[in-house]
C-alpha cells in the first residue's frame, strides 16, 4: 500500500514595489497535519541570508497558520536595488508584501538584521499585536565592525556544519560587494532606540553563545520595549532559528496563547531539532542536489525551479524525520 505524499504545499511568487522584488516562499501543511490555523506568520532572515534558513522553523510553524518566508532584494539571488538597501529601504518591501497578501495582524519574526527590519515594520504598524526577535543586533556598546566580527566568529564557532554550508551558499549568492553594501546600514541602527516605540508584545529570545546578541543587551531592550518578555536557550548561538528551531517555535506558540513567563530558559534538549528517524546515503544525496538545484535556480532567477527544488527539500525532510514516505 503507498503512504500518502508530505502534506507540505509550498509555492513562490515575486511581490514587486516600483522596480524592487522581493521573493515570498509560502508554506503551509493539510488540514490533518496541522494543530489549529489561527495565525499568519511573516519570516524575514538575516544579512545576507535566504528563506532556507527556515527550513525547519516554517513547516513548525505551519501547523498552526500559514507561513511566509522572505528573500529580501539583493538576498537569495534576487536583484539587488539601484538605491541604499538601508533598515527603512527593507522596511518597505516588507510592508509590500503584507499589503500584496492582504494580511491584518501577521506575526513577525525576525532574526539578526530582520530583527532590525521587523522593529521598522512594528514602529509602523501600532495595531500589529505580537512579534518574535531573534538574535537581535546591533549591541550599541560594541557597535564597531572589528568587534562584531570577533563576536559573530566566537558565535559561528558554535554553530553546525549543515548551518555552516547552508550560510556559505547564501553568502555566495549574496556576493561580498552587496554584503559590505548592506552592512554599515545595519551597523548604524539602533534597534534599542526603536523599541520604545513599538506597541507590539514582544518576545526576545537569544543563544547561551550568541556573543554578538549578549544577554545584557537584551535587558537594555526589555527594559526598552513596553510588553516583552525574554528567553535564553541553552546550547545554541547566533543561528538559533535552524538547529534549535524546535525551541523558537515552541516559545512562539507560547507568547500567542499567552502561555509565556516573562523570562525563561529552555534547554537544548527542549529545542534541538532531533536527528532524523530516517536517512540514507539516497536520501542524502537527494537533499544536497534538492539544495544545489535551489541555488542554481536562484543565481539564474527561475522562481520556478526554486519553487520546484524548495517542494522537493521539504518533502525530503518531512520524509527523513516522520519516517514516512
């Protein structure tokens, strides 16, 4: 008897504002996979990163709504834009894309700079209620690019080799030129200046070896924020979102059901990702051409060889850690 296919739809579509686009990936799961469908989440990445570092957060996510995960302009292969790609200019596109989709009250999550282009959005948008920051930047006490680098290599130095790889191959379609474009815009926000500003509730959560997003850091923005509430998870650094996934979406669903102390700490049993109770050397390879294919798609600007290769890495996955075909 066959197993029914991954309950996974996923789809891509370019959203554009005057001559900018911006590539939103949905996802979302059937109706028998899903716990409740009450809440819309929007996904923006960090600097030079792609949708794909939400490749176990998204499909968490989307058993209770539906997802929407970005590649900002100059990200993930998209065009990069003819005017200063600053925190505001990201802001924008980000706005676009909710107005394109016709969303009231998404939740956003940011992580690293999106922290920095979701707080733009919510100092925006007052009637936005919640918000996840994750591994938020830039510490103003050691806002100096020599500093930050020392602070992201001590945090990278935690990190796996599959975040690694897949951090490498977005950096690469970035391109250093547009990656040291963006970088001083990011560098000068100060996200801990804006805060006060939003009405949102918010929930901030960082690695224990997150270096460049310390924990008094973050007391200066809770003391900042006006509703926030903050959480530490045990084992993780920078990238927290891939391999401890797990434990942002928990926390997540926590904060909407209102279910959420205002400070805590999860361990990283509680939010590792777990290993997959299905693998082989087949499977394995199939995931990497999946990747390769993405990214190939992505240089050449085929959204939908991306779209095609995104369905065929999500279904493995769903395949490797269900254990069903």
């Amino acid at each position: 008897m066959t197993e029914p296919e991954a309950p996974i739809e996923l789809t891509v579509e370019r959203v554009r504002t005057g001559d900018v686009d911006t590539r939103v990936t949905t996802i979302t799961l059937d109706s028998a996979e899903t716990v409740e469908r009450d809440s819309v989440f929007v996904l923006v990445a960090g600097v030079g990163v792609a949708a794909t570092y939400f490749e176990f957060l998204a499909p968490l996510l989307a058993r209770h709504g539906t997802v929407y995960a970005l590649d900002l302009p100059g990200f993930a292969g998209m065009p990069r834009p003819h005017v200063p790609p600053t925190i505001s200019f990201f802001a924008d596109q980000v706005e676009a894309v909710i107005a394109h989709l016709g969303l009231s009250d998404p939740v956003l999550i940011g992580h690293s700079m999106g922290t920095q282009v979701v707080t733009e959005v919510l100092v925006r948008h007052p009637e936005y209620s919640n918000a996840v920051l994750v591994s938020p930047v830039i510490n103003e006490a050691e806002a100096r690019l020599g500093v930050q680098a020392v602070r992201f290599t001590q945090a990278a130095s935690h990190e796996s080799v599959h975040l690694a790889l897949t951090a490498f191959s977005a950096y690469l379609l970035c391109g250093v030129v547009y990656f040291l474009t963006v970088l001083p815009f990011m560098m000068r926000y100060r996200i801990s200046a804006r805060v006060p500003l939003v009405r949102a509730r918010l929930l901030f959560i960082r690695g224990e070896f997150d270096r460049t997003s310390p924990r008094r850091f973050h007391s200066r923005l809770v003391r900042a924020a006006r509703r926030s509430s903050r959480w530490e998870i045990e084992g993780a650094a920078h990238s927290i979102i891939n391999g401890h996934a797990v434990g942002v979406a928990a926390l997540t669903r926590r904060l909407l059901d209102d279910d959420l102390a205002p400070k805590g700490r999860l361990t990283a049993d509680e939010a590792r990702v777990p290993e997959p109770r299905h693998g082989d050397p087949a499977m394995v390879l199939s995931a990497v051409g999946s990747r390769a294919a993405e990214w190939l798609s992505a240089l050449r600007g085929d959204d939908l060889g991306v779209a095609k290769a995104k369905r065929t890495h999500a279904k493995l996955l769903w395949r490797a850690f269900t254990g069903r075909d």
